[in-house]
C-alpha cells in the first residue's frame, strides 16, 4: 500500500502535541488519489517534511519573544551576531525556460480544446525555469525577494541543502478551533506607479467577466473540498472577488469558511483539499493528469503548501507560488509560474500574465549579476 503522510503526521501530533513546521509537497496528490508523477525534478526536495523546532521566537509589534530549553538570553547574541550574508561575486548563469512562448500557446490552444470536449471546465498550466550556478546565499535571496514583494504568507526554509525561499500572497487553508478558512487566489493585474491607472486597473480587474468566472469555478471546488470534512450547512463565502494589491500586483481573492464536523482528524480537512484548486483547476483529479500530461518538470513543492501546526491541532498553510527552490548540493535554483486556463483564454495573454508574477523573481537574480 501507499505510505500516508498525512496520517503519519496525525499520528506524530496525536502521540507527542507539539509545535510542527514543515511542508506538504504538490506531489503529496500520489497518496491522495491514483496518480502518479514521472518527470524530474532539479531541486529533488523531499516529497513532504516536518519538525518540532528547538527554538521558537515571536514577533509582536516591537517585541521579539524567545521560547526556547536554551538560555535566551544567549539565543538573542547568537541572532544579533547572524546577519544576511552580503552578494557573493556574480557567476552569471543561463536561465532556461521549460518551454518556448510558442509551445506554451500551443498547449494552451490543446488545453482549451480539452474544455470545449467536455474534460474540464479550468486548468493552472504553469511554467518552470531553472538556473546552476546561482552561487548567492538562500538568505540574502529571501531578504531581497520579501523587501521587494512584502507578502503575508512568506517564508524561509532549510533542509539541510535544501532550501525554499517564498513571497506568496495565498493562503490554502487554516485551522481556528474548529473553524476553516480557506483564500484562493484567481486573478491578476498589474500594478501601475500613476495613481489614477492603477486605480483604474483594480477596478477594470473588479469588473472582468473572465477573471471573475475563474475565481468563482475555484470557490465552488473549495465549498465542495471543504464540504467533505465540515458540518453540513456550515459553509460560508465571507468574501467574493475582493481585490487585494501587492508590490507588483493586484489579485482578486475570496475567501470560504466552514465548521470542521466533531471528532474529525485536523489532517482530514488537508486530505479532502489538497492539492488547492487554485493550482490544480476542476474538476481537480483530471486536470492533475493533464498537469502531469502538458508540463514536463515536477512540481516538487511548489503547488504545495508550507505552514505550521500547533500543539492544539490548529494550523495555517500557505499556498507555495512566487517561490525560489535551491539545492546548495547540486547548485541549482529553480522557479515557476503560472495561470488558470479556461475556454475564454486568450493563450497570449495568459502568457503575459505568467511574465507578470515571474517579474519579482527575475528583477532581483537581475540586480544581483546572477542572469542578463
């Protein structure tokens, strides 16, 4: 049979409460449903990872609390010490791009094909880039990446040589007593430095037809997602179509709450909603064997999820996009992006948009010598 991780980390939780932070790779769906992924991955993280951390520091308003068996005291010496390394000389590398701008049309065109036969109604088709050689320290790469796109679910990971570098502005789902929240991502525009444009953009992105039919294909696979593992009755969309703006973007966001049903596992709300609709599509098993079809790179963690959970069963994951995942033992970074394909699709622009929420990415390995 199938290992589980889910269960296994309920079973963890269950024998020892206790704070775990870790990740849940895109790959975790092998588990869920009969799927499988045979294409590789530069990075190689493990499929998915979680630990009970030595030392736990908080940050409240101007306060910084240290819980920790150490003397903190002597933790706090050892932060002010640690400081983000500073650029390493450039080792320019090549960035390459899975696939030519003409094959991605080309794709979308078939995945568009795909709709209009019946087979799905949204797909998230994405692109992947890889660099070797990338040489800068993961830390600076995560200073740099959060300073220029301060994002609310960003985070900082190692594994040993591994490392995962992320600025994502989407939650998958989180867990508050016995209350879930849910806040998928489905539409994007850019952002303008004239006020008045820019002003003219959220609203234009308010009002788009086609954004608003993706966003909403997604909270109804999120209802129906949370729905398996909640009292019945209990779902609620608090918000549709809110338009929120980031350094770079505007993004239409909407959330979905519910109840979680009594005596049910925390892990049993994760297991019916991953991987999240938002980067999967609907209906979500076939789209992930056309994922696995049309995209020639794993995943790996990205269309993951990356969080904590606490000693109470609680938790909050994000969704892990406008993300960097390095290996130091292999020297190779790598990044993706992508968009919601649905019938209405204009391929060129869905092209567009993935540049757009590559641009964060590519303007810092620019600023730091480390491509074109």
């Amino acid at each position: 049979s199938s290992p589980d991780s889910l269960a296994d980390i309920q079973q963890a939780h269950d024998e020892s409460p206790d704070l775990f932070l870790g990740y849940l790779g895109y790959d975790l769906k092998n588990q869920l449903e009969n799927l499988s992924s045979n294409h590789t991955d530069s990075t190689d993280f493990p499929a998915t990872q979680f630990f009970v951390p030595e030392h736990i520091l908080l940050f409240e308003n101007d306060r910084l609390i240290i819980h920790s068996d150490s003397d903190p005291d002597k933790i706090l010496v050892q932060i002010m010490q640690a400081t983000v390394k500073e650029a390493v000389d450039p080792r320019e590398s090549d960035l390459t791009q899975d696939i030519s701008r003409d094959t991605y049309i080309e794709n979308v065109n078939r995945l568009r094909k795909h709709i209009y036969e019946g087979d799905m109604y949204e797909i998230n088709y994405c692109l992947h880039y890889a660099l070797k050689n990338y040489g800068q320290p993961p830390a600076l790469l995560y200073d740099r990446l959060t300073a220029s796109s301060p994002m609310p679910f960003s985070c900082f990971f190692r594994l040993g040589d591994h490392y995962l570098v992320s600025a994502s502005p989407e939650r998958f789902l989180k867990k508050e007593g016995n209350r879930l929240i849910s806040q998928p991502i489905k539409g994007t525009a850019r952002r303008s430095q004239d006020p008045l444009e820019d002003r003219r953009i959220t609203r234009m992105l308010r009002n788009d037809e086609k954004e608003q039919a993706e966003n909403m294909m997604i909270v109804d696979l999120v209802r129906n997602d949370l729905a398996k593992s909640s009292i019945t009755g209990s779902i609620k969309v608090e918000e549709i179509f809110g338009i929120y703006s980031f350094a770079y973007l505007h993004q239409m966001i909407s959330t979905v709450t519910s109840t979680l049903a009594a005596d049910t596992p925390f892990t049993s709300a994760i297991r019916h909603a991953f991987p999240m609709g938002s980067m999967t599509g609907a209906p979500k098993v076939k789209v992930m064997e056309l994922i696995e079809e049309f995209e020639d790179k794993k995943r790996g963690i990205y269309s993951g999820a990356a969080g904590f959970i606490t000693p109470a069963g609680d938790f909050d994951f994000n969704v892990v996009i406008r993300s960097l995942f390095g290996n130091l033992s292999n020297d190779s970074l790598r990044f993706s992006v992508g968009s919601a394909i649905t019938y209405d699709s204009v391929p060129e622009l869905e092209y567009e948009e993935c540049l757009l929420k590559a641009h964060a990415i590519l303007k810092i390995l620019r600023n730091l010598g480390m491509i074109k």
